[in-house]
C-alpha cells in the first residue's frame, strides 16, 4: 500500500480564493447619504442609504428595491406575515447627490487645510458632508 504524503501546497490551496472573497470594496458612499438610483427597475428614485455591505458591493436604499418576506412568527406576542422590506442594490446603481444642486455627481477627494480627508462633489466643487 502507498503511503500518501502531505502536499506541498496544501495549506496555501484555497488562500487566493478566500483573500478575493474577504476583499473590501472602495466606496464614497456611507450610510446616511442621500443616493439616487440610476438603473434598474427604481430608476430615478431618492432615498437615504440605511446600511453598506463592503464585502458584497452592495447598499440597502429606503424606500428602494422593495421585496416581501414571509415572516414567522418568533415570539407568541409576535404576528406572523407578509413583510415589505428594502433589498440592497449595488454600488454601480446608485450616485450620490449633490448638497448644492441636487442633481446625482461623482465624488473626488480633497485633503482639506488641517489634514483631514473630506468628499468634494465632481459638479459644483463643494464638500460633501459625512452624515454618521
């Protein structure tokens, strides 16, 4: 009978595919925001940004993408049902808008004059607020 050795790879087999997995994605926007949905079936719709999922490049708009979930009840005080609730759209779909105008804008970075980092709207050259 062979005897089977330990491979030289073993342990770095599946390193890569997990590291891509656990990857952030780079995002301007945070929860807070106003966004406007640019694509999609909610095309043109206004909402603010309730949660942003990094790992999956995804953020969850109110009032935006509503889907329904039959709920069961957890609790005896609890009412079981249909749930109307908001399902994350992704990052691509969405601009946020300008505090000035408005209107949706790409988002640049500016480092300001006591060091801090701060958003600026592409458009109109104004900082964009951190709403946290």
């Amino acid at each position: 009978m062979r005897i089977l050795k330990q491979r030289k790879t073993a342990n770095k087999r599946n390193t890569t595919r997990h590291a891509i997995n656990a990857e952030r994605v780079r995002t301007k926007i945070t929860a807070g925001d106003t966004v406007r949905v640019m694509r999609g079936e909610d095309k043109g719709k206004e909402g603010k940004v309730l949660r942003v999922f990094l790992k999956r490049g995804r953020v969850t708009v109110e009032g935006v993408n509503i889907v329904k979930r039959h709920r069961k009840a957890r609790r005896p005080d609890e009412q079981s049902g249909i749930i109307e609730m908001p399902a994350p759209v992704h990052l691509s779909n969405v601009m946020l808008l300008d505090p000035k105008t408005g209107e949706p804008t790409r988002v640049r970075a500016r480092i300001d004059a006591d060091g801090t980092k701060e958003r600026v709207s592409a458009k109109s050259g104004d900082a964009i607020p951190r709403n946290r």
